[in-house]
C-alpha cells in the first residue's frame, strides 16, 4: 500500500508546476557517425592491431518551446 502511495507522488508534484496553458514540446533526432583510425586497437605494447573504428551514436532532445 506505501509503494502505490509513493509512486504518483512526481505526478502529482508536476501537475502543480504547469499552468492551465497548453504545452509546445520541440523534439529534435540527432545522429553522429565518427570514424577514427588507430594503429594499435587493442592497446598492445607490441606489434598492435590497426583498423578503422565506426561510433554510431544516436540520440533524442526533447524541450519545452514556450511562447514569450
């Protein structure tokens, strides 16, 4: 029963915050793809590995647009 009580504390908390005005959400995809070469990958003190490394990171921004 203690853990139903705790769990729409945060709702409750933000209903509070907001104003009855309508809300502009800006949600914004971002996507970077790095390429990095090293010549020793696997961090060997002798004769290491090379080779062409890809980072594919993606990501969400998500925030409120409010009008001034």
């Amino acid at each position: 029963m203690e853990r139903i009580r705790w769990k729409w504390l945060p709702v409750l908390l933000l209903m509070g915050l907001e104003t009855a005005e309508a809300a502009r959400w800006r949600i914004s995809p971002y996507l970077t793809l790095r390429e990095t070469y090293s010549d020793n990958i696997n961090l060997e003190s002798h004769g290491g590995e090379s080779a062409w490394l890809t980072e594919f990171n993606p990501a969400v921004s998500i925030s409120n647009c409010q009008a001034p």
